[in-house]
C-alpha cells in the first residue's frame, strides 16, 4: 500500500493489526480475560469492516456491506455493553441491585450510543478531512442507525431472557458463562460449573 501511494488504506491495515492484539493488551494490563468467541468475533469484524470494506472497497461494491457490518457492531456493543453492567451488578464491592430490564436497556442504549458517536464521527471525517465515510449522506446514516437500534434491541432482549431464564441452550448463556468463569475474582462467588 505504501508503494501504490494508498496512504489511507495503509493507516487503516496498521490500525486493524493495532486493534487485533489490542484485547491481549489490554486483558494483560487489567487482568481481564476475554472469550474467545467474542474475541474473534470482534476480530472478523474489524477485517471485515476495514481492510474488506475499505482497502478491497466492499462498501461501494456491495450495497448491503455497511448494513450486515452495522448489524454486526450493535451485536458486538449490545453484548459488551451487557457484560460491563452484569460485571458491576454482580459485584460484591459495588453496591448495585438492577433489575433485568434495566440491565437490558443498558446494553441497549450503550451499543445505540456508540453507534450514534461512531456517525457523527464519519461526518466529522467527511467534513474535516474530505473523506466519504458516509457514502450516500443521510440516507447511509439513518440505515446505519436503525440497523444499530435492531441489533441493540436484539441482544438486549437475549439479555433480558439469559437473567429471567438462564437458559442454558442460548449463545450468549455460553459467552456470559465463558466470561464469568475465566474472571471469577469480577464476581461475589465463582459461577457454577456444568
């Protein structure tokens, strides 16, 4: 890329290669073990997102690129969003008794956040920097956000399920269980094995 003069697309494979063993970094510095699951996930997505849908220009040319991507984000910030407020709910030291509902508007309105902050900053990079993160204007950020909202609004209602539940048969049971069992010293007492 560097050769070619592809600057951009450059930056944006140093950053993907960045952000890939940014979870062995950041578990290591915070003592913080990750599933695997998600952690891979979360690296098929930043493939998926920056060096297929920017450097290999997956988002001009295929439409529904930066919709399956945007569905996959709110899955990813919904479930994350859910674990950060499940970690602090289950906490001894932290004296916090939410109840499901809230838990799952929580993951809700974290993941619809962070997709609303990461549209203002595709305009912000349209207009500083002359780029076309937003593709068609308007109309790419408005499906953007009603796919965030549907995603959110799905793993959000999984969450709400998993606490009033606790199936055992469901993806996000085995991730929750997976994240609870690698890190018992987040919660009051170890999490039952199967």
């Amino acid at each position: 890329m560097f050769f070619q003069g592809r600057y951009q697309a450059m930056a944006e494979i140093l950053i993907i290669l960045f952000i890939t063993f940014l979870p062995i970094i950041l578990g290591k510095r915070f003592d913080v073990r990750i599933p695997h699951g998600f952690e891979t996930l979360a690296v098929i997505f930043l493939y998926m997102s920056l060096f297929l849908g920017e450097t290999q220009s997956y988002y001009t040319r295929f439409w529904w690129w930066d919709l399956v991507l945007h569905s996959g984000s709110a899955f990813l910030l919904g479930i994350l969003g859910f674990l950060m407020v499940y970690v602090l709910n289950e906490r001894k030291e932290v004296d916090l008794d939410m109840k499901p509902k809230f838990i799952a508007l929580f993951a809700f309105m974290f993941a619809v956040s962070i997709g609303a902050l990461w549209e203002i900053f595709e305009y912000g990079m349209d207009q500083v920097f002359g780029l076309n993160m937003q593709k068609s204007g308007l109309q790419d950020t408005m499906w953007d956000l009603i796919v965030d909202v549907a995603g959110a609004a799905f793993i959000s209602i999984l969450g709400w399920g998993y606490i009033n539940n606790r199936e055992e048969d469901s993806f996000l049971e085995r991730w929750i269980r997976d994240f609870v069992e690698k890190n018992p010293r987040l919660f009051e007492q170890e999490y039952p094995k199967n």
